[in-house]
C-alpha cells in the first residue's frame, strides 16, 4: 500500500481506526520465489470483494490488524500494491483485479469443499451496493428487486448526483449505478437502461386558467408559479429549450431536491412543473394532473446501469444486474 495512505502517525487505517505501522515499499530483491500462501490469498479475496478491512475481518472471523498485515505480507510477495485508501473502505488495484479474477473460482470450489457437511461456516453473502437517482430507485428499481432480497441477496442503496455516484463506483464504492449521464471513458461501462420522457404537467384548476398553449408560444405560462428541482430549474429550463426554442429565465415559486416532493407539491396546487412520465404517470391516469402540452418531439433523458469494466463477476451482483435488465424492457 503506497506511502500517501498513511496518517501523520505512520499508521495506516481504515473505517475502523489504526491498525497497524506502514510498512516500507517492497522491494524486487524482498519478494520470495516460493509458491504463495493460500490463507494470504483467502485473506485478499475477501477484502476485494467486501471493499473493507474491517468487513473482511468480519466475515472471515478473525482481527481487522491480521487482515491488514497479512494483505501486507502479499503485497510484499507480489512487489505489488492491491489496494488503495478510501474515505470509506478500500479500492482495489488493476492488479487486483487482475489475481481476483485468477483465484476467485479455484477458492470459492476449494472452500465449497472444505467446509461440506459443516454448518455454520459459509460466510454471510456481501452486500450488492447499488447506487443512483432517488426516484428512480425508489419507483423503478427497489420494487422489481425486492424478491431477490428475500432470496437472500443482501442491498445497500445510496441515492445522490450522477457524477458523484459514479466517482464511487470508479473508486469501488459501489457494484452498479443507475445514472442519467453516460460515463467516460473505458473504466466504466454502460448499458442503455430506460428512456425518460418530459411532461409538462399542472393541476385541472391550473390549465383552466392558463389558456391555449402551442410549442411556438410559452407566453401563456409566463404568470404560472414553477415547482422545481433546484434553484436554477435544470429540468425546466431543458424543456423550454428543447420544446419552445428559448431560455427560461423566471424564478422558481417552490424548490424541493426530489421530484416525488415536486409531483406532491403540484398535485397540491401549487403550480406548474416537469417530471418524467413514469413518475406521474398515475397521476396522470386519474385526472389528478393534465399535460399541458404534447409536443412531437418531447425531450427525451437515456439511463444507464453502469458498471467497473473488467470487475470480477459476483453472484449476487450479477443477479441484481440482470434482474433490473429485465424489468426495463417494460419501463
């Protein structure tokens, strides 16, 4: 582990506090040229699939220091560094990667027979830790994914901002990102999820009093009280852009950093907005809301499931994956 991951004191830590002293950079001359030792590797893989020295130390049932030294001990053997220090658990390396990928299947068959016939040793399944929009998580995504956690799959959801969700999943944060933004890059990879429409949307009691409304002439919304995301209405001002062909410049009326809290506030009166179709799509249904306008060619947004290219293949991961796959199809 590199010199800058360590502390003031020397020490390098993770969630859980110090665990140890650094440790010099290895040399060439200092790696052994003997065979390497599977309880190192045994250590390794769970560390690189739990992102964690602490949760490793959990699951494997022994002290988070051990687990530190013995990570050492490889990297020394190896003149390697594995992992890097997050402000949450750790990141693996491209040479982690790399032995994971190696030793993964060999040891999961090793330990399948090892422990045959013995109960209680088959160490808990880590956590899927799936990360993305709030509502897009909480409409689409958590519903479609429930059964697998009743099958045993454990879920982590963290909601947030695309660029920095998907920053944590480059770091190893997370195992998949529902994103509006297409990464960079070939460190991450993508896949077409679901296409979002815009709609326009106001009470019945709001229409009536806005008046005919055509895509060459926003006028009439020009005294219409806006709900919005945030301060600078990013979704508004898309739809102006890309439907009226002009910049909106009004103020917002209310401000809530969630679109279900933007639905709630309009379906109380208090004004106008624009949400993706699918999350008033009920409320559209019921008469609750009107779309204000129907143009040919509404703005549309792409989400995509985004992964690590090249991570090794989890399991659990893989069925979250597929699962959301799927669901999409019919989104």
């Amino acid at each position: 582990m590199s010199h800058q991951n360590a502390d003031a004191s020397g020490a390098w830590r993770d969630a859980g506090g110090p665990v140890a002293p650094q440790v010099r950079p290895p040399s060439a001359a200092a790696a052994p040229d003997g065979p390497l030792d599977l309880g190192l590797l045994r250590t390794f893989l769970a560390v690189h699939r739990a992102r964690s020295l602490t949760t490793a130390a959990r699951v494997l049932g022994i002290a988070q220091p051990t687990v530190t030294a013995q990570v050492r001990t490889l990297e020394q053997q190896l003149d390697r560094q594995l992992f890097e220090r997050l402000p949450r658990g750790v990141a693996p390396t491209g040479v982690a990667d790399e032995l994971a990928g190696r030793i993964a299947g060999p040891l999961d068959a090793l330990a399948e027979v090892a422990d045959r016939g013995r109960r209680g040793l088959e160490a808990p399944t880590e956590p899927v830790h799936l990360a993305g929009p709030a509502e897009m998580l909480s409409v689409r995504a958590l519903p479609v994914l429930a059964p697998l956690a009743a099958r045993g799959i454990p879920l982590r959801i963290t909601t947030g901002l695309a660029e920095e969700l998907l920053e944590g999943l480059h770091g190893g944060r997370f195992d998949l990102v529902l994103s509006a933004v297409r990464p960079r890059g070939r460190t991450l990879a993508a896949v077409p999820l679901m296409d979002e429409e815009f709609v326009l949307v106001t009470t019945p009691r709001h229409a009536a009093g806005i008046g005919p409304l055509s895509c060459e002439d926003p006028g009439p919304l020009s005294d219409v009280p806006l709900v919005a995301y945030a301060e600078d209405l990013p979704i508004l001002r898309r739809y102006w852009r890309h439907v009226f062909r002009t910049r909106l410049t009004a103020r917002p009326a209310v401000v809530v950093p969630d679109l279900r809290g933007v639905l709630a506030a309009v379906v109380a009166g208090a004004g106008a907005t624009v949400l993706p179709r699918y999350l008033c799509e009920a409320e559209l249904a019921s008469g609750a809301l009107v779309e204000l306008l129907t143009p040919e060619d509404p703005p549309i947004n792409t989400g995509f499931l985004v992964a690590r290219a090249g991570a090794p293949s989890r399991p659990p991961v893989e069925a979250v994956r597929e699962r959301l796959l799927e669901a999409a199809r019919s989104w």
